[in-house]
C-alpha cells in the first residue's frame, strides 16, 4: 500500500513547477526536522563516543605503511577542459 501512495506522489510531484517542488521539499524538511525526538541527539553523541576509539587498536605506523604501499600512480592525462 505505501508503494502505491508513494508511486501516487511522485507522479503528483514531478507534475510541479521546480518553484513548488522547491516550496514542497523545504516544507517536508522542516517537518521531519519538527517530528525528529530530542532524545536522538543523545544516541548520536553516545554513537560517536563509541566509534572514536574503533582504531585505537591499530598501529598507526603499519597502518601508514599499508597505504603508502597500497596506492597506485596514474599516468593518464587529466584534461580539465571537458
């Protein structure tokens, strides 16, 4: 059933001047911004304090050494122009 409605939707939306899709998107936006729960906030803090120290068991030289010898030279020509 959401597939449908959806499907409805964006038949209705691609319909729209690029001036009311712009107006409808700026005012979902704000919408799911209202519906959003403070208490996510703290999920993402505890989320990011949980993901600083993924690395810290790595050796930071080997890791170095690993990319260094990992990465690869191109000889291709860049042409900035297209």
């Amino acid at each position: 059933m959401e597939n449908i409605m959806l499907s409805n939707y964006m038949k209705l939306f691609e319909s729209l001047s690029i001036d009311s899709k712009l107006a409808l998107l700026a005012a979902m936006t704000e919408n799911v911004r209202k519906t959003l729960k403070k208490g996510d906030e703290k999920n993402k803090v505890k989320l990011l304090h949980e993901l600083a120290g993924s690395w810290s068991d790595v050796d930071d030289d080997a890791l170095i050494k690993d990319i260094y010898e990992n990465r690869t030279l191109s000889d291709r020509a860049i042409n900035f122009n297209d």
